[in-house]
C-alpha cells in the first residue's frame, strides 16, 4: 500500500464511523466504504491495524459480522504519519500531505519540524534538505559545485585563501618558490592525522598530486604543467616542477580539485571515496544522503556542528514550508559572474559561421536595452572588436539554444530577453534547458548557441588563467585540436607572464573570432551561511560546511 493510501483509507472510514465507537460490519459495507473490490478490503483492513489506527475483530462462521473500533482522528495518524517521514528522511512525502490535507497538515508539519529543529539543536546537529544529489567525491574526479563542497569538508589542499585572498599554509606549514615560478617546494606539517586515525604521508601528498595531473577533464590543464612530483630526502619537501615558469600556478593548488587524499579508500552504498585529513568524516553515504561527523583529530580549526546529514530529497518541500531564515548570520563574499553566449552551429542549423558571426554582434548591440531594465551591465572590454550599430541580420529557420536550467529571476528574464532579441531577426529559437553544464558532450550536437554564466575564482588574475584553460564555453565552442593549440598559447604566454594584462589579450583573441560574446558581468553576492537551524530547507549557500554553526534558541 502506498504511503499515503492509509491516511485516505481511514479517512473514508471516518466519513461513516464515529472514533472510539464500536461497530458490527460486513466485507460488503467496507466494499462501498472503500469504493473497492472485497479482495482489496482485507488488505486494507490489515494495513490499518498494523498502524494501530483501528481495531478489527473478525467475524466467526459465515455470514457472521466483524467488529470495528476506529481509535485514531484524521489528525492524530497524520502527524504520526509526518513524525515517522520525518525521521527517514522522506521530505517529498511530507509537500504531498500538505496539498492532500490543506487544513490540517501545514500546521501539523510546522509543529513537527520545529520539533526536529530543537532536537537537532540540542545535539548540535544539522539536517539539510533537498541538497544536491552526490555521485562523486575523489576530489580531482569532479567540476560539479555541490560535489566540490563536500570534498572542501573531507579533503585538505596544501595551501588555500583566506578571506581577504591572500595565499596562506595549510597542509603545508611552509612554502617556496624559486626565482622564475618554476619550482615549488612544499614542506608539510608533521603528524596530521587521517580519518582512519593513520598519520598523512608524503607518498600521499605525491600520489594526490599526480592523480590530479594525470585525470582527464577541464581542470586536467592546470595541472598537466608538472613535470616531476618527488621527495626531497635533503631539503624533507615535496618538490614540485613545472614545463616552465607559471608564477600563477600556486593558486591551482588551494582548489579544491587539488586537495589531497590518502591512497586508501573507503567503501560505502553509494560508492567508494579516498580517506581524507578534512574537518568532517563521511560517515555514511546512500543514494538518498550523505552523513558527516567531526573530525576530533583535526589539526586545525575544528568543525563546529558536530552531525551534519545531507538528504537529496526536498525541493517539493521547500515551496511549502521553510525553517530557513535569511536573517541568519552569515558572511558574504564577492565573487566574479560573467554570463557569454557562444555559437557552434551544428548540421542542422540554418545559420553559416559568418551568419552565427553577425548573429553574435547584433546580439552585442542591444545589450543596453537589457541594460535598462535589469541594472546588469554589459561587459565593454571587447567593445571594439564589435560594429557600433550593425544591422538587424536578415535570417529565417530555427536554431536551438542551450542554457542551465536556472532558478534564479534574474537568470530567467537573461534568457527571455536573448531569445526576443535572436527572433527579432526572424529565427524561431526552441530552448534546450541543460542540466549538467560542466560535461555538454552529450549535448552540444542538439544545440547551435550556448548561453551560461561562469564565475572567475579568486583572485581575479588567476581567475582569467582559470578560465582560459577550464572555461565550459571554450570547451563548447573549440573541438580538442582547436583547444590544444589554445591551451598551448596560454602556457607560452606564461612562460614569459608580465601582468594580468597578458591574460585579457588572450581573452580578446578567443573573443576576436566571433563565436563568444561576453554579455553581462558584476560583482554578485553570495551569501556564505555560517549561522543555521538545526533543520535547513535550502538546497544552496553552504560553500563551507565545517563552518556553519548552529543558532542557537532565543525564544525564552
């Protein structure tokens, strides 16, 4: 029986018999009670009783009738019903309660969620809803955001960035860089410790660093420059050497991609991970959540919640009730966003490269209107490269336009406008929401023009060099030769680096040939949630989990 058919079944028995009072009934009058066959009757009877929500007393001989108590409301058996999917976890269940039961369920699932929220608290534990859902967590195996903060919670990097963007030691306690960026050495911090309780190794720090170098994917290019990564028996440091000079190199190395792992490996239901040296421990990991607990051992600063589970389930939830409060302290970063639009025609398309090209800058040309009614600003750096007023391109057919499945209003009205702007030419545009923009192989022979957003990483300088070599939109738009010769380009450019000014004149050149268009840029927020209830129904804003705490009750 589903999970809601037991509420419906004893609400139908409600409609005909009193609670608490006793009653002689025949198979056939449940028949009519149920609107069901006798066959389904008796199993409906039995669902009921194994709840306790009534009492069934059967008939002896035949014709004789049965017995029945109802001994539970509507009310009561739907916040057991709430309580008991609650505590598995079921949070899509519990939206589907409050549209079947709109009288009695919200004010029921309130009240049950406070009281999850207070329990959490007391434990200082924290239980995220609707969190994305997890497939991977070997740190260089992965470019989804949702993944990557996971591995930020399980996994150490040998430097990182603190929050005014300088480089500071971490996994290392101590660095150096020898005069022309081309040697790095890293000498590590004595006997921190694993989450299996063994002492982190330099054959680890080794192994994760060449794993990385040696995995396939866009952030492969950051790291494919190291030559050599060994041990210094004389100098006791991790060595590392480049290809050549590359003084922005150092940054590649506090991503996340970049942290590092033991060679050993756990196991679980949802599959297998390296055991890390992180501020959290993943303690269970199912298709339907992840667990994570503290790490006691932890060498320095302590995560602060001491269970955080993640379930995948929720986002119904979320429209219904929250417990999320936006008051909350919280920190906010600046970040870098750029949203571009791309074209790669494929077989299908009625456009030429040169029609795609006139497309782009036509597009480029009515940015201030967009302008004008949302505050985005356009990115003006490669003005130049673009006619000032070109024509409204004649053009006719249809083309297909990718773009991430976004959420957010502002990302929605982006999307409306470019396709106004591109049927004002006479095309009919047909959307393709994508679902996964870091891997668009699958995709990218449906579509013909690509529109996304791209955050470049602190600090800016290295973010550009990021961008050169990882962007999803020069992997879209570049097949593998066209980008080797680029990613070539780029390393040549950093072998003899003056400024950051290097970087944007490589920027120009991919843009000067007409099938990128950079649109809109500014400086956006993100709220960085530090302070949280006990229950969280929010899918985003937990860019470092061992750093949220638990806000505690003020209601008394």
């Amino acid at each position: 029986m589903k999970n809601d058919q037991p509420l419906r079944r004893l609400d139908q028995m409600l409609h005909h018999y009193q609670l608490g009072e006793r009653y002689d009934v025949t198979v056939g009058e449940l028949e009519d009670v149920f609107f069901t066959i006798r066959r389904n009757v008796s199993s409906i009877v039995k669902a009921l009783q194994v709840l306790g929500w009534i009492e069934w007393t059967p008939g002896v001989g035949r014709g004789k009738a049965s017995q029945l108590v109802v001994r539970v409301s509507l009310e009561q058996a739907l916040a057991e019903t709430i309580q008991a999917d609650l505590s598995a976890g079921q949070f899509d269940r519990l939206a589907k309660y409050v549209q079947s039961y709109q009288t009695l369920a919200p004010g029921l699932l309130r009240a049950a969620l406070s009281e999850k929220d207070q329990r959490q608290k007391a434990h200082n534990a924290l239980t995220v809803t609707h969190y994305p859902e997890v497939r991977v967590l070997t740190p260089s195996d992965t470019y989804w955001s949702a993944e990557l903060q996971i591995s930020s919670a399980l996994y150490d990097p040998l430097l990182r960035l603190d929050e005014h963007g300088f480089l500071v030691d971490h996994l290392a306690f101590d660095h150096a860089v020898n005069h022309d960026a081309s040697v790095y050495h890293f000498w590590l911090r004595p006997n921190v410790k694993c989450h299996d309780g063994l002492t982190l190794t330099a054959e680890d720090v080794i192994f994760s660093l060449l794993r990385i170098r040696d995995t396939r994917g866009p952030f492969q290019w950051l790291f494919r420059q190291m030559a050599s990564v060994v041990w210094d028996e004389q100098e006791h440091a991790v060595v590392v050497t480049l290809d050549g000079p590359n003084p922005l190199f150092i940054y590649a190395l506090t991503t996340a991609n970049a942290s590092i792992t033991t060679q050993r490996r756990q196991s679980f239901t949802r599959g297998d991970c390296p055991i890390g040296t992180g501020p959290l421990m993943l303690s269970e990991w199912d298709p339907s959540k992840l667990m994570l607990k503290r790490n006691p051992h932890y060498f320095s600063d302590n995560a602060l919640i001491s269970d955080i589970t993640l379930f995948h389930q929720g986002s119904a939830l979320d429209h219904v009730l929250s417990l999320h409060d936006d008051d909350a302290q919280s920190e906010q970063i600046d970040i870098h966003a750029y949203s571009f639009l791309a074209s790669r025609p494929t077989e299908r398309c009625p456009l030429s490269d040169t029609e795609c090209r006139q497309l782009l800058a036509y597009v480029a040309s009515q940015r201030r209107a967009h302008t004008a009614r949302t505050q985005l600003q356009p990115v003006h750096s490669f003005d130049a490269l673009y006619p000032d007023a070109p024509p409204t391109p004649n053009l006719s057919g249809t083309v297909v336009l990718g773009h991430p499945n976004w959420r957010l209003r502002y990302k929605q009205e982006l999307v409306d406008w470019v396709v106004a702007t591109l049927e004002t030419t006479g095309l009919t545009v047909e959307r393709l929401p994508l679902t996964n923009l870091d891997d668009l192989s699958g995709c990218r022979p449906d579509m013909d023009l690509l529109l996304c957003e791209e955050i470049l990483e602190p600090p800016l300088e290295y973010g550009l060099y990021d961008w050169l070599l990882t962007s999803g939109v020069l992997r879209y738009c570049h097949d593998d030769n066209e980008l080797e010769h680029h990613r070539q380009r780029v390393q040549a450019t950093m072998a003899a680096y003056t400024g950051k000014d290097d970087l944007l004149a490589l920027v120009a050149e991919v843009v000067s040939k007409g099938r990128i268009l950079p649109m809109f840029y500014g400086r956006k927020i993100i709220t960085r949630g530090q302070q949280v209830s006990g229950l969280h129904m929010k899918s985003n804003g937990y860019l470092d989990l061992h750093r949220l705490w638990i806000r505690p009750d003020t209601s008394e």
